[in-house]
C-alpha cells in the first residue's frame, strides 16, 4: 500500500470559459468538480497506474463530505474536523489554454484534531510501502508538521516524499525525506538560487536525500546520491498543466515503490506529467499518450554526485 497525505483536501471546480477578460461576466461552458489537493491527485493517479493507494488528511463540513462521496480507486482514512473543507476554482480560458486559480485557505484544525490525524498517520505508515507528504497546511497545523511526519515515517522504514513549500518545506527537508519534488520557483525560495543544477544540490546539503525540481516544460532535474540527471519531454507541448506536477510526484513514488532506477524514476515521472498536459480532462493523464511518451523522454546525466 502507497500512503498519501492530503492536510489540506479540496473540492477543486474547473469553470470554462470562451475567453476570460477581467471586470466582465462570462458564461461558463463546463464546470467538473472533483477531489483535489495534491496528495488526493498522487493518490488518483497512483491507483490508476495500478497500485494500492490509502489517503489520508481532513475534511469537513459540506464539503468534505461532497469529497468523501466522490473519492474513487482508492482507501478513504481522512479525518474528519469541524470546519469546512476548502474549494479551489480554476477558470480555463479556451482560447489561450491559460488558467486562473482562486484557492481557498482551508479548514481551522484544533489541537485535539491534529492529535487524532496523528494517531491514524501513525498505524497506517506502519503498513504502507511509501508515503507522500503532499500540499499546503490548513490553518492550525504546525508549520513544522511534515518535519514531524518525516521522522515518523523514516523512524518505521519507510521511504517519504515531500511536496510543499515555504517554511514547511525548509523544515520538512531538515527531517531528511528521501525526496523532495519542488518547482522551480520553490527551490529558489529554499536555497537562494535560481540555477536549477545549484540548487538542488544545495537543498540536498541541506537534509533532503534525493531533490527532483520541476522545470515546467522543460521537464525534471534531479540530484540523487547516485548521480545528476535531468529529464527533458520530446517537445514543448501545448495543455493544461493543471495536475502535472502531482502526476509527476505520484510517477516517482510508483518507481520508487517498484525498486526501478533513478533514470526509470525520471522517465515515468516526466511522461505522465506530460500526458497530464494533453489530457481533455485537468488533473487526469492521457494514458495512451503516457505510453507512447515513455519511450521518448530524453534522460540525460549531467555530473556524478559528490
């Protein structure tokens, strides 16, 4: 079982319009709702490549409850609290492909509901093969939450990435996850630069045991105890990157659950981030074009680790 965590679950909405103009009314062609936040995503896409996939998290209110009726393909053990779970909307302009996202904050979660996620976190890592650690914290969780969630998980053998950013990232890679997988702009807020080569170096100083960024369209680069890679798609792609990097996360950690080598790791990270760009449908890869990709990524070693 592949265990993803998900503090700070959605209800993400999906509005598209013709053409998005500001101070203007707009008639919306299509709207899909679904659960979102992106250990719900990893999660989606893990048990769409096959694997046994529990999430956990909180949710509550109305919406949490529309999130719960709606999971799919996977074991349900989020926690329930108080306040309402949060919504996030996306507005896709369908003439440019651009998307404009309003994300809401997220429920309050007391003290004595932290404690409850604790004690569930705590029994399902003792039966999981791989955790991710994945996405903001809600309002009244400790900012050094995935800190605490990555020695859990490294204390009972199993290995852990970590998707978030800001403080709780900088605290979170001091734990030592065997993984982060930061963008571009969030390893430069971690280490102070902006050469992707550098920095993920930088950030494996730091504690973090492997760092995969996410060059957008360009693709992955990763630092490892094994060597320096980057990871490229055949071609810029025009899509909706909507998901792309959950997609991207939830490939890692498939391979990594698998035993495949880094540039494995890579190629299937790359190919069904991707095929996540091409889908009709945000959030969702493409799988026949994840299958043709994965014979056409381009994995590239750049220097052998020190």
């Amino acid at each position: 079982m592949i265990l993803t965590v998900t503090l700070n679950a959605a209800l993400d909405i999906t509005y598209r319009v013709p053409a998005l103009r500001p101070h203007a009314a707009h008639r919306v062609t299509d709207v899909t709702e679904r659960p979102g936040g992106k250990g719900l995503n990893v999660g989606r896409v893990l048990a769409a490549l096959g694997h046994d996939v529990t999430v956990t998290g909180f949710v509550g209110g109305g919406t949490g409850r529309l999130i719960r009726e709606r999971l799919t393909g996977v074991e349900d053990a989020l926690v329930p609290v108080a306040g309402p779970s949060r919504r996030t909307v996306a507005v896709v302009d369908a003439r440019t492909g651009d998307t404009t996202q309003l994300d809401e904050p997220g429920p309050l979660v007391t003290a004595a509901e932290w404690a409850a996620f604790l004690g569930v976190y705590g029994e399902l890592v003792a039966g999981a093969e791989a955790v991710a650690l994945c996405g903001s914290l809600p309002p009244g969780v400790p900012v050094g939450a995935y800190a605490g969630l990555v020695r859990t998980a490294r204390a009972a053998g199993v290995p852990v990435l970590l998707d978030t950013s800001g403080e709780p990232l900088r605290r979170g890679v001091a734990a030592r996850p065997d993984i982060i997988k930061p963008n571009s702009d969030e390893l430069a807020e971690l280490t102070g630069s902006h050469e992707p080569l550098k920095a993920t170096q930088d950030a494996r100083r730091r504690g973090a045991r492997a760092v995969v960024a996410s060059l957008g369209a360009e693709g992955l680069v990763a630092a490892t105890d094994e060597g320096r890679w980057r990871a490229a798609p055949p071609a810029r792609l025009r899509g909706n990157p909507t998901g792309a990097g959950d997609s991207a996360s939830a490939g890692l950690l498939s391979a990594l659950a698998e035993g495949l080598p880094w540039p494995a790791r890579l190629t299937r990270a790359v190919a069904l981030a991707t095929a996540t760009v091409l889908s009709p449908t945000a959030g969702d890869f493409d799988r026949t074009s994840y299958e043709e990709l994965l014979g056409r990524v381009a994995v590239t070693t750049e220097v052998t680790a020190a």
